[in-house]
C-alpha cells in the first residue's frame, strides 16, 4: 500500500491544485538536502507532489491508492524515488522548472544555451538650434566605443592567417556539461567559451584585439537630422552601435535630439505658434502686416476691429512633417498694443474719438 501522498503534503483530499502546490513548495524548501533538510523526506515529498500535482494520477491514486505507469510511479511511494541518479532529463510535470532552479541552484536553464551577444546600442544626445530643426541639417557626433577592430576587421584573425576547427567542442560551438543533483542527471548545454560558439578558432589570433574582433575606438559619425524633427525625437543608425564580440553584429546607434526653444515660435505637435502686436489704430480699422516665418515673412490681413488675444491660423505655415509631406499650420497671437506715450496731436485726437464713443 503506497503511503498517504495527502498526508505528507499535509493537504486534505479536497486540496485544490494551488494548494498542493503551495503546499509541495513550502515543504521541499523545508526539506531540500542542499539546507540541511532530510534527503528521504524531500524524496517523499516530491514523489506525492508527483502523483497530486497531475490529474490522471491522483484520479488513479484516489481510487485505488496507487499509478499505474511503470516502476517509477508505483515505487515513488515506498520512497525508492523516481530514478533519480539514473534518468537523464528527468520529467518535472507540470512544474515550474524555472522557479524551481532559480530557487534551488540559483539558476534558469534557458541561460545555459547563451551565445555571445550582439554589441550593444549606443545613446548620444544631441542639441540643435530651431531653425535647425525646421531646415534638417547635418550634424557631426563623437563618441567612444567598441568599434570592429581595424587591424582584422572583426575576424579576430591576424591578417593572413587562417582559421582551424575548436578542439574543445569539436567544431560544435556547444559543450555539454552534465551535473548530477538531487534530481536526477542533467545535461547542460553551454556555449563553447573556447571559440564563443562559432566552432572555428583563429591560427593566429589578430594582435590588436586579441582575438575579440572589436577595439575600444574614438568615432565621429555624420548624422542627417530630418526637417521637422521635434524635441526629443529619436534617429535611428542601424549597426553604428558597439561592435560584437567574436564577430557578432553592431549594436545600434541612437541620436536623442533636443532642440532649443525659439525667442519667436512655439510649437505643438507640428503647428506653430507666435505673436504679433498690432496698433491700436491697425486693430480698429484693419491692416496688412508682415509676420515673420522660420523660413521668410508672410502678409497678414488683420481685419479691422479686431480684439487683444484674437488668434489668426495660416495653413501650411508650421513645421515641416518629417519626411516632407506637408507642414502643420502657423497660428499667430494678436496683440494689441494701446499707446504709451502720445504726441499732442494723438492725445487731441484720440480725445476727439472719446467724444464720438469710441
Ligand atoms: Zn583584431
Ligand atoms: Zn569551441
């Protein structure tokens, strides 16, 4: 009669799913062997976990006390375990294999398969002025990096020599590594740290990088900033990042642009905005007025009587849309300016107009 898989997950026959597995992580913390806790105990404890945890054997085990799949099931119970010195690959159902290694040996499988990464993406920042940012200009960046190396262009080889098969993993890139554990027998499969898994190692490995590919370098890179581009906005230069190591491919290389206020626009999205003051005369009886453009002066047709604050839109008169499809619109601010000082003939006149209620 097999042992009562309930009891020693102390769970009662009604325990839901969650609860046995709550239950099951909380005592195979307790138990591991690798903190001190009792080796056949946390055998136990996994082997009911084993049964509880999977539908179809509890629905056997809860009606027959027993599973019916093979040796490794049925003897789990008397506490043989399930072959764990001797299963390669050792099946965990349903559990979490990650939380379980990350807790248990303080690693995720997946990582085991690495291989050297791509070189990593660069920021620069950049500041322009606005009139940059309406026209698009062309901008000069330094930066410091891991650039492909000059002398082997990346191959890590010195010029002229050749390439021969790694010894260490037989051309495979991999190694397999096995480890036993309380689990059972795993095999690991880690990148070939000899060749960083490409397979092939160099003769003659290149003197200036030693054989990595790469070489810590001072750049300057000409970047096109688009006409329109808007504070804060991002350029993207594929492959201008760091360089790989051992032949990977370049990170990329990203421009964050700000760009300096204007003393005369201010902008919305693609619209722009600025303000006119106009006369106390010209608000009255209307006017034509230049208003100055990023790009040159437009007239304006003030009608006549407008009010202080009044907004005017002219479309097509913003920034450009990055890409050259169109532009937003120019809003411009009336303001009315009421004279400070007035020569005598104004004060008379305007005394005049007082008269006649205005
Ligand atoms: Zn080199
Ligand atoms: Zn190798």
């Amino acid at each position: 009669m097999a042992k009562d898989y309930y009891h020693i997950l102390g769970v009662g026959q009604n325990a839901s799913k969650d609860e046995i597995k709550k239950a099951f992580r909380r005592l195979a913390h307790e138990y591991h062997p690798d903190r001190g806790g009792n080796a056949e105990r946390f055998k136990e404890i996994n082997a009911a976990y084993q049964v509880l945890s999977d539908d179809l054997k509890r629905s056997q085990y809860d009606r027959f006390g027993t599973t019916f799949e093979g040796s490794a099931g049925s003897q789990a119970g008397a506490g043989t375990g399930f072959g764990f010195d001797s299963t390669p690959g050792f099946d965990f159902e349903g559990l979490d294999l990650g939380d379980i290694f990350g807790e248990f040996f303080g690693a995720r499988p997946r990582q085991t398969r690495a291989r050297p990464r791509r070189g990593h993406d660069l920021t620069v920042e950049l500041t322009i002025d606005f009139e940059e940012a309406f026209f698009g200009t062309d901008k000069e960046v330094a930066l410091r990096k891991h650039a492909v190396c000059s002398r082997c262009e990346g191959t890590g080889r010195e010029p002229g020599t050749g390439e021969t098969t790694c010894t260490t993993c037989r051309g495979e890139g991999e190694v397999r590594q096995t480890s036993r554990s309380f689990f059972g027998t795993f095999t690991q499969v880690a990148m070939c740290s000899i060749c960083h898994g490409r397979g092939k190692v160099a003769e003659t490995p290149c003197r200036q990088c030693r054989g990595a590919g790469r070489e810590l370098a001072s750049k300057r890179l000409r970047v096109h900033i688009p006409a329109g581009i808007d504070d804060g906005g991002t350029i993207k230069l594929a492959h201008e990042g760091e360089a790989g190591e051992y032949g990977q491919p370049s990170g990329d290389l990203y421009v964050a642009v700000h760009v300096r206020s204007s003393p005369l626009f201010r902008r919305d999205g693609n619209d722009l905005h600025t303000t006119t003051a106009v006369s106390l005369t010209q608000a009255a009886l209307g006017a034509s007025m230049p208003v100055l453009l990023p790009d040159g002066t437009i007239r304006l047709d003030v009608p006549a009587g407008v009010q202080s604050g009044a907004v005017i839109r002219i479309r097509a008169k913003g920034m450009p849309q990055i890409g050259g499809r169109g532009r937003g619109d120019l809003y411009v601010h009336i303001e009315v300016k009421t004279p400070e000082r007035l020569s005598r003939k104004a004060k008379k006149l305007l005394e005049e107009l007082r008269e006649e209620g205005v």
